[in-house]
C-alpha cells in the first residue's frame, strides 16, 4: 500500500515495519520470521524494514543473556541474514545483544548488501515493572559518539569489514536522514528523536518489545503521534507479539506516523507469525 505525500520535487520512499511473534532463544525460527518479514517488505517495494526489540534472540531470555553462547547464536543469525539474498537491496534493521569492551548492550544492527552500516545501542533501559533490563545490559551514555567495534572473524567473512561505527550516531542518504530509537527512549523526557529532528533527521525508528497493559497501546500511539506533531517526519514503530515463553504478553500493534497523524497501524492481537505494515511517502 502506498501513500504519497508532497510535491513534485521530492522521491517516494517506502518503509516497512513488523511485529513478529518471536520466542526466547528460538534462534531458527526468529530467523525464519525475519526472513519472511524482508521477504514481505521487498515484494511490497520497501527499501527500508525495522524489525522488533531483540528479535534474532527473542526478548524475553532473562539471564540467558549472560551466557556467551545466547551471543554467538545471535551473530550466527545475524550471518545468515548477511548471506542471504532476500536481505539484498533493502535496509535492514534487527535487533540483537552485542558485547562491546566486555560490556553487554541491547543493540540495532543495521545493514544493507552484506555491510553493516551502524550498531546501534540502546541508551535508556526499561527498569520498571516487569522489565529488568539493567540486570543483563548497560545502557550506552554517550550521546553523539561513536566507537570502532570490532567484528567477530565469521561477519569479518560476509563484510569484508574489520570494524565497524557502534554508539549515537543516525544515517545520512543522498535523499533523507533516519534515526532510530529503542523502546523504553521513546517514553523518557529526553527522547534522543528531539535532537535528532532539530538536526535534520526525517524518519524515526522505534523497535519495541511492549507488552500489553490496558490502555497501554493508546499511550504509545499517542506518544509516537505527539512526537511527530512538533517534529514532523515519518515516525515507524515495530513491536513484539505473543508470549515470548515467558510471563509477559506483547500485543504488536505496530504502527507509522507521518507528521502527528497514523497512517498505518496492525493489529493488536493478531495470531499471524508475521504481520506488517507498509507505506510510502514523499520526501
């Protein structure tokens, strides 16, 4: 589905974003979502996919994250995803945990034609309620900088890249700017979108894993809608769905705004694996 907004001066972009119903270390079958999420996406004409919170691992590992091998599972997937071709010619954007100087952080690995262009870590944790993300991460303070991050020699393999930027930074093309956020940074006072969108960026990111709270889905979109009314811009949200094999309930409902209004939403307890929302837009 497309909707086109602007002059004649300006090019279609088209974005994808999902909510996936994925499980705590079902490393095959989160893979296998992913890939039918890209898939969806390509068809559709998107050249930009956002994916859940977490969603190679699945969010709700608890303190299986402190095991090495819930990471080297994680890049094992994340090789996979380089690999193959339904990952070509598209932006992808998935969520994985990432040691960085023996630090573990809640990180966005965005890629596009088997390089990986940002590690993005998380910089406000969910600490309240049910969510214990202090327990297992750190968050990363160092607003707008970046560190070299070394890659492990199986994706040094797939990239041809030894290194790569890891920390604050957004994504320029020749055409727009995309910044992301994660969850929990959409909620504090301080969202890193505001400076962002003094700075330039046009599309905004979010990759949640939300669970579901009575009237809890009406305050995201409203924060997302509140958001993009003072800022402008494309404001794209994913979300986990399902039980995750732990307590917790994620109701989806991913969504994109577009200058304070929603202009796609999915449903909020749909059954289906994957479910996605596409739309494009001029810029």
């Amino acid at each position: 589905v497309k909707s086109q907004v602007g002059g004649i001066m300006g090019r279609t972009v088209t974005v994808a974003t999902c909510a996936l119903n994925q499980w705590a270390l079902d490393f095959d079958g989160n893979l296998e979502r992913i890939l039918k999420s890209i898939e969806i996406a390509k068809c559709k004409g998107a050249r930009y996919r956002l994916g859940p919170e977490l969603e190679i691992c699945g969010y709700g590992c608890s303190d299986h994250y402190f095991e090495s091998d819930t990471l080297l599972h994680s890049f094992q997937a994340l090789a996979k995803l380089l690999e193959s071709s339904v990952t070509q010619d598209i932006i992808c954007d998935v969520g994985m945990p990432v040691m960085h100087r023996n630090v573990r952080y809640n990180c966005r690995v965005i890629f596009l034609n088997k390089k990986i262009l940002l590690i993005r870590p998380k910089m406000a944790l969910a600490n309240t309620g049910n969510y214990r993300e202090m327990r297992w991460f750190t968050p990363w303070n160092r607003s707008r900088q970046v560190e070299d991050y070394f890659l492990p020699r199986m994706i040094q393999a797939i990239t041809n890249q030894e290194s790569v930027p890891f920390g604050d930074a957004v994504l320029a093309t020749l055409d727009t700017c995309i910044g992301s956020e994660i969850c929990e940074e959409l909620w504090t006072p301080n969202s890193p979108h505001i400076e962002m969108g003094i700075d330039g960026v046009e599309i905004f990111t979010n990759s949640s894993a939300s669970h579901h709270v009575l009237r809890k889905a009406h305050m995201r979109v409203d924060l997302v809608n509140s958001a993009m009314t003072k800022n402008g811009g494309i404001y794209i949200l994913a979300n986990q769905k399902g039980c995750d094999g732990d307590r917790l309930y994620y109701d989806g409902c991913a969504m994109i705004c577009m200058n304070g209004a929603t202009v796609a939403q999915g449903l909020q307890f749909s059954l289906d694996d994957v479910v996605m929302d596409i739309r494009g837009y001029y810029i």
